[in-house]
DNA sequence: GTCTATAACCGGATAGAC
DNA sequence: GTCTATCCGGTTATAGAC
C-alpha cells in the first residue's frame, strides 16, 4: 500500500472507481465498457488495467468500497442497540446504513449488486453479508422467539427483497405515478419500517391454505 | 400469422424461445450471446434474425410470452374474489400466477427482467404491469381504506420487491444455510403472504422517527 | 505512473446460396 | 425456412515508449 492509495479523492484510481460506480449503477455491468469508464473519469484507458488487474477485479473493488463500510454500521447500529434490541432496532439497524447513503451514485450501484443473482452468493453474499445476516438473525431471534428458523430465514429475505428493490429502482421509481413525486429518504426509511416490522410480528402458525380461485 | 406460429413446441421458433429463456435467465441478458443460444436450442445462428429481428426483439418476445398469461391470471383472479376482496385474496391474486409458474426456466427468467433497472419502466412496467398494479391498488384502497396513495404505492411496490427478490434468486436460496434446503413452492407463498399482509395492515400514522444510533 | 498502439478476440447482424 | 460465410464494429487486455 503506497502513499497513494488512500489520498484526495483526485487520483487516478478514485476517478476511475467513481466513474465505474456511477455508470455500472446507471447501465449495469456488462453493457458498460471500460472505454464508457475511462472517458467518464478523463484518464487513460490502460490505466484501467495497471491500477486494478482486470474489469472483474474492478468490480469486486466496487463492491468491497461500498459493502464494507456498511457491514460496520449495520454491526454497529446493533451492538448500540444493546443486548436485546427490539425489533424496530433491529430493521432500522439493517436499513438505514444503506438507505441513508449520502452518496447519490452508491445507491442504484448498491442495487445493482444485491439483485444481481450470478454476482450473489460467491461475490457479496459470501464475502460481505453472510456474517451480518447471521448476527441480525440471532438478534431478531431474541425478539421473536416464536419463530422457526426457516421462517426467520425467509422474512430477512422478505425485507432484503423489499430494499433492494428500491435500491434497484430508485432511479424509475420516482417517475411513476403514485408515488408522490419524490424520494425523500427519512419517508421511505420510516414506511419501509412501518411495513417490515408487522410482517415480522406477525403470527407464523396460521399458515395460509391456497384454493383453486 | 401463419400455421407456424402456434405449432407444437418443436418448431425453430419455440426451440429458441426456451433455449434463451434458460440461458437468459441463468447468466442475464447482456451475458448470453445469441451463439449460445443457437447452440442450446440445436438451430442455426441466422434462425434467430429470422424468426425475432434483433437481439433486443427477441427479450421482448420473451417478456410478452411470460408475463402476458400472468396479467390475465392476476386479473381473473382479482375478479373472482368478487366486488371487495379481501387483503389476503389480493396479495394471493397477486403473487400466486408469479410464484406458482409451473415451467422451471420461467420463473429465473421473469426475476431477470422484474429487477433489470434498465428493462423495467418502458419494456416491462408500462406494457405489461402498469394496468395490473392499478387496478390492484384499486382492490387495496377499498380494502384498506385508511392508506393513503403514496403508502399505498409504496407498500405495493415493497411487495413486489420481496417477490421479485425470492424469484430472481431462486438458484442460489436454496443453497444457504437456514433456509431448510428446499423451496416448497406453497409453503413459500403461505410464508409471504403471511408476511406481506400484515404489513399491508400496519397502521401508517405512526411514522417511526430515526435517531442517530 | 501514464500514455499510444495493437493484439487477439467475440459480438450482432446480414448477404446470398440452397 | 434454413444454411454458410462474412462483414464490421466493439471488447478486454497487454506490450512497450516515455
């Protein structure tokens, strides 16, 4: 690690990983090509390939960039929660270090990359959600021992589904009718966990029984 | 429209139709070239700009030949439960002719196009949802007299989110730890409506406020 | 560390024989 | 309707000068 690696934000690498962020959230990974990157970011194509070794690579730094930090927050909103959160704790502790980012472009990448199924398990679950999942699921176990495993395992699923596809959308969603406009984050955190905490309460033991119509 | 259109699922046009609905659904659109379409369906690379014009053409194709039947399913079951229907029949109406897809291939393939930010306003909303999501909202509003629109918008749009969630990573949920290994599709669509109505019924006007850690 | 130039390849689409 | 052959543009990655 050299001196540059973590210096103002006007290097060479920085340029290239906010471009990279800004237009993979924006068009996605494949239809975005390093050549889009590196005249977004105004440096050299060749660059690309000298400060991370390849498109892949460069991927995984994005989301390293940006899941990490959250893996901490997320860690630390429940540990701030004390030993036994309560169940509003626990959604907020798992929301709002994503939903409240400050970056506009971290957002739609963010969505990007927990929706993207061949990236998930090996590339983010893996690496950088497995643990936290594991700690949030002993915590909502305290909370709500009633219950099942499975069944816990399926609602945190519910609620990551829910947030992601506003991440993934956050770009469309606004622009729909119905939705009063605008995206103002402390709003949808609050609905978000208005929602999210009475799916988790409620009762499993009156599983649903289908009929034909 | 000739003969050939609707034959037996043996013609060249459906051979491709399924191949790319497995492959697209497995490695995404942009990952998945129209050669290794061809070579999964055993047909000759030109039968693709023959049948369908272009690559895009041929997404479209397989947009409409999915998510036609379920907006008439949706419809016809919204409709059956009558003039005021109740959450429980809404939420079921809304998730079953999606989770209930009896073809393996689709339902990989409609979570693709469900969480693509760059498909999802022109090519798959406002063709194919936008009608339906009304006319469900309708439902909830009478259902739910106490929402209000911009609530009811986004709930609706948390439950399509956990669905679209569960869809597009059917592969891998099955192969993490706590999920009881399987995926039951009926004990999966009792646990999420389970879920989601009782955040439908959540009460609103308690707007949870979000202090800092 | 940064550039130019290029290698080596793969993609979608099409022309034209059959 | 189906095939072969090909065009043509774009892709990642690298070699080597500066």
């Amino acid at each position: 690690m050299t001196a540059s690696s973590q210096e103002v934000p006007t290097g060479t690498k920085t340029k290239i990983l906010n471009a990279a962020e800004k237009l993979f959230g924006q068009h996605g990974f494949d239809a975005t090509s390093l050549r889009d990157i590196t005249a977004e970011a105004g440096v050299n194509l060749a660059a690309v390939n000298y400060h991370f070794q390849s498109k892949e690579s460069l991927i995984d730094a994005l989301i390293d960039r940006r899941l990490g930090p959250i893996k901490q927050k997320r860690l630390q909103m429940l540990e701030a929660a004390g030993p036994a959160p309560a169940l509003e704790q626990i959604v907020e502790a798992f929301l709002a270090p994503i939903l409240d980012h400050d970056l506009p472009t971290a957002v739609p990448l963010i969505g990007r990359v927990l929706s993207n199924p061949s990236l998930f398990l090996e590339r983010v679950y893996k690496p950088h959600l497995g643990e936290t999942v594991a700690r949030f699921s002993e915590a909502l176990e305290k909370a709500l021992p009633g219950l099942s495993t499975e069944e816990r395992f399926w609602r945190v699923h519910f609620m990551a589904g829910a947030m992601t596809h506003i991440l993934a959308l956050s770009g469309v969603l606004p622009l729909m009718e119905g939705s009063g406009g605008t995206l103002d984050r402390a709003t949808l955190m609050a609905r978000m966990v208005t929602f999210l905490v009475a799916g988790f309460r409620a009762s499993a033991d009156s599983p649903h029984i289908l009929e034909k119509c």
